[in-house]
C-alpha cells in the first residue's frame, strides 16, 4: 500500500518540488511530513504548491545564476599541495577533499569538504582535475596539482637567504617542518 503526496521541496531520489509521488505510508508520516517536504494530495494543496513554485522557482533561478558565476571563479582556481614523496616518487600519504578544501579557503574559497567530489583520495603526484558541487545543478572543476615538498636544491639556497620558505610553497606547511 502507497501514499500519494505533493512535494513542496526538491527530494533526492524521489522528485522535484510540485511532483506528485508514491511513498510508503511510514515514510510519508515520519519523514516527508513532518519536515514540511510534502503535502497530502488535496485540490486546495496543490494550489498551494503552485504558489509556493512560482515564488521558488524565481529564487532557484537567482541561486543557480549566483552559483555559475561562482563555478566560473572557482573554476580558474589551481590548488597547490606540498606533499612527502618516497624514493620511487610515490606519496607518503594522500591528499583528501578536507586538503583540497584548506587550500581553497587559502584563495578565499570558502567551500564544504562534502560538495568536494573525490572517488578516492588522490595518490600520484601531478595534475588532477576535481569537481566541487556548488549547486545542485552547477557543478566546477578545480585544478589540483601535488607537488615534492621540499626539494633539495631549492631548501639549501633559500635557507641560507633568508626565512626558509620559496615564494611558490604555502606558508603553513613550509614553516611547519623546521629543516
């Protein structure tokens, strides 16, 4: 036995806000219902998600115009992260959405380790195009370029000039490895 209910919100993996759908009776009492995500079907209901949608739709549109202007700043941002790397050029460690997140808070990105789509986190040093969830419909790809920390020829020579840390590394990971 189902239920039918008017969603008055976007529902991942049921509809979109105005759909009319089939739930279990359970999940319509003790989830949809109570968190204002649905209305039982009734005239005078679906009315009144046919006004809530107009209103709605107008702020989605504003949101996802915003969110594309973002994407395409974000879009144009490279994270660099200075990692250890092994012998055989392999990397002691990962790098996981949470680093990719602190280096664009760096850039002044302020972004959500969860909108942050990672499969796995990133083992190879080089170039990884990751995307980060900005809407849910605006999706854009950052840059993440992993790097050696510390290469040798380049920490002798800037350690006797001057404070130990080269222009292209990030402040916090070279002065938190004293040499």
């Amino acid at each position: 036995m189902a239920v039918q209910v008017i969603l008055r919100e976007p529902v991942d993996h049921l509809g979109r806000r105005g759909d009319i759908v089939r739930v279990a009776p359970g999940y319509a009492r003790n989830y949809l219902l109570p968190r204002r995500l649905a209305l039982p079907v009734t005239e005078a209901n679906r009315r009144q998600v046919d006004r809530e949608r107009v209103v709605a739709d107008a702020r989605d549109q504003a949101e996802k115009e915003s969110a594309e202007a973002f994407a395409a700043r974000l879009s144009k941002a490279v994270c660099v992260i200075a990692r250890r790397v092994g012998e055989t050029e392999t990397l002691y460690g990962s790098v996981t959405a949470a680093d990719v997140a602190a280096s664009l808070l760096d850039q002044s990105f302020e972004i959500d380790r969860r909108k942050i789509q990672l499969a796995e986190p990133l083992k190879k040093l080089g170039e990884h195009p990751v995307a980060v969830k900005v809407h849910r419909e605006v999706t854009a790809e950052v840059t993440v370029r992993i790097v050696k920390e510390g290469v040798e020829g380049e920490a002798d020579g800037d350690v006797a000039g001057g404070d130990g840390a080269s222009p292209d590394a990030e402040p916090s990971e070279a002065s938190a490895e004293p040499a």
